[in-house]
C-alpha cells in the first residue's frame, strides 16, 4: 500500500480505476472537480450529471458495483509488493502530469524516487538488425551514465536492449508495461523484468491482471513518451509502435530524436523519415543531452559531480592533488588524479593518461573520463585528446 493512502483511501482509488467504462480522462476530470475518490462516490446522482457524467455512468459510479472489483486489486498488490501511485501524489511524475490524458493512477513495483528523475525514452522494433541492437545499447548505457533514467517498453528488441543496457552500466530504468504489472510479456523477459523491479521501476495504469491484449501497447506508448524528456527511436518501421511513441512525443512538446539507419533496411524507414521531418539525428549520448534545457542540464552536472564526490567550491585548477593524497575512494581519487594530469591550454592525449596511470586500467580511465566530461569539469577534443574546463 502507499504510504501516502490509508487503505481505505487506495480502495476508492482502485474503486474508480474499475468502474465499467469511466475513461482516463473523466476519471481525471472528476478528481479535478471533487478532489478525491471518496467524494466522487459520495455525490449524488444529479451532482455527478452537473459534472458532465452521463446518466448511466451516474448511476454506475453511486452503485458502488466497482469496489468488490477494488477488494481483489487490493489482495493483488499486496501479494505482488505493488503499490498505487495516485496523480494526487507528490510522488507522481511531474512531467507525466502535463500530458493531455495523464493516467489517474499508476500500479508500480520498485524505486518510486525513479519518477521524479530526468529520463529519456529510447524504444525501436521488436526485430532490431544487428547494428539496432549495437546502437540501442550503446546509446542507452551512455545516457545512464549520463545520469538520465532510461524508460522504455519492456517489448522484445531494442525496448529490451536499452533496459539492459541501463542496468549493466550502472545506471536507472523503468519499464512501462502494456499489461498489469504482475503480468509478464513478454515471456522471456522473465529474469529481467525481476532485475528492473528489484533495480529499477516497474509501471502500468492497467489493472493487475491484465493480459497483454494488443490495444493496450499504444495507451502504454503515451506514459513512455510522457515521463520522459524526449524519446529516441533506434529502428522501426514508418507506421511501427515507435513511430506512434514519436508522434505522441511531439503532440506533448517532447524532443524526439533518431539514429540514422542503412537506406536500404525497411527498420531504417522510421527514423531517417522522423530525421526528414526534423527530428535531431543522433551518433552519441551528448547529441541528446545538448537539446535539453538549461535546468535540466545542470541537474544532470549536479548528480555527475556528486557521484565524483568533488566539492562545488574545490578548486581544481589551483590544487591538482595527487592520487595518493586524496581518500575519497577508488573512484574519485582516480577522477582528481586525471584532473592533475590536465590543463586547460594543452590538450592531452587518451594513450598519454593511459600511461600515466599504470596503476589503473584502461576501462576505468576511460569510465572516468567519461564521467567527467558529462560533469563538465573536462572537454573532449578530436583524435581522443582532453582538456581540462577553467573553473570560475
């Protein structure tokens, strides 16, 4: 149960969520006007007809025919762990509030603090080529080492791709599902729906129990697109399910982006039509995070430099500490050692760090340069050299 819901308040939510044919946004409409579930099923008749409800749903909501419906949701998400995330929730998206038809609650299993994160959608087909599935990873595991949470589909193909991806570097991810969240689909996405749930974050506005009927996955496609900043499609086709996550993001003023694709590839259609059409064309993570707002950019900065453990008022430029000095941990130590090896006028190159840190490797150099490049606190030059940025 949330902790924010006795539970009598979830029931009347969940009383609401299955009533026979209240839609989203009349759902909606009637939290706007009665504030909460319990009033709405305490209204009269004619006080929900002054609200625009027809007569026969009138009647149907002050029947209470819903709520031995909400007693069995109830049973559902206590024996799965799910709880309800209701709009009147602080911990609701406030992105996905913005859209036009906001899910009036949403069933969720895993780190609720996810959706009041940044993210970036990243979906394509379910038949990626090899080079979709080598671009999705790439992509997504640099985008949440960016600091950004990577929502997708849970579908086979590239939606499952990036999810991985996101969980192998470290990073957030959240799976939006076209059926309830105690249902799989699809099924061999076993072991990783139970890595996201454990991880990351697991959503619906789908019922427990729902099967995975195929009308349900463009509904899906409205809360991946809505809770994210932008989305960026991998491949697909002209009219695929992410060529209709694409439209819904620009229909709610999000970003859309692209990887460009092989002329010649039928999953290269939609995305190098969305780039005809305006979308950015996209070869790397920074691409992405260059088209997003100022705020949001620094809020990215912000949670680099943290997981860094550098202090904002350090002045690196005056006290390039050695590795052996610094007690930070593995990490930053070897974050400040890279920083002592950099100017800001001469530019040096990847091999040169390399070797001047024989006691590290390679990947962790690079990891760490990484790191730092999307803190801001170094620029990367062609030819895989680095300088170091002049803090004020």
């Amino acid at each position: 149960m949330s902790p924010s819901l006795s539970q009598d308040e979830e029931l009347h939510w969940l009383a609401l969520r299955m009533t026979p044919g209240l839609g989203t946004r009349t759902a909606v409409e009637l939290i706007r006007r009665f504030k909460t579930p319990q009033r709405v099923f305490q209204s009269s008749i004619s006080e929900l007809e002054a609200a625009g409800i027809a007569a026969g749903m009138a009647r149907s909501i002050t029947s209470g025919c819903a709520f031995e419906d909400a007693v069995t949701q109830q049973q559902k998400m206590s024996a799965s762990g799910t709880e309800l995330v209701p709009l009147t929730d602080p911990r609701y998206s406030a992105h996905l509030k913005e859209i036009y038809d906001p899910p009036p609650m949403l069933f969720a299993r895993g780190r609720m603090e996810l959706l009041g994160r940044l993210a970036v959608a990243v979906v394509g087909t379910r038949r990626p080529s090899p080079y979709g599935i080598t671009a999705a990873t790439r992509l997504a595991g640099d985008l949440a080492n960016a600091g950004l949470v990577i929502v997708s589909g849970m579908a086979r193909g590239i939606d499952s791709a990036a999810h991985k991806a996101a969980l192998e570097s470290g990073g957030d991810t959240i799976a939006v599902f076209g059926c309830g969240v105690d249902e799989l689909y699809p099924a061999e996405n076993r072991k990783l729906s139970e890595q996201i749930a454990e991880r990351g974050l697991v959503l619906s506005d789908f019922p427990m129990g729902t099967p995975p009927y195929p009308q349900n996955f463009p509904m899906r496609n409205r809360i991946v697109s809505g809770l994210s900043l932008g989305v960026l499609v991998v491949e697909g086709g002209q009219y695929s399910g992410s060529a209709i996550t694409a439209k819904l993001a620009a229909d709610q003023s999000r970003e859309v982006f692209a990887i460009p694709g092989n002329i010649t590839s039928k999953t290269s259609w939609g995305p190098n039509l969305l780039i005809k059409q305006g979308a950015k064309l996209v070869q790397e993570w920074n691409d992405v995070v260059v088209e997003l707002k100022a705020e949001d950019r620094l809020l990215l900065v912000q949670r680099c430099r943290k997981r860094l453990n550098l202090k904002e008022n350090e002045d690196l430029e005056s006290k390039p500490l050695p590795q052996s000095s610094l007690d930070f941990g593995p990490m930053t130590g070897l974050a400040k050692a890279i920083l002592g090896g950099l100017t800001t006028d001469a530019p040096v190159g990847l091999d040169g760090l390399i070797e001047s840190l024989p006691g590290n490797s390679p990947s962790e150099i690079i990891a760490t340069l990484f790191e730092l490049e999307i803190s801001g606190l170094i620029r990367q030059l062609p030819g895989k050299s680095f300088l170091r940025v002049w803090l004020e």
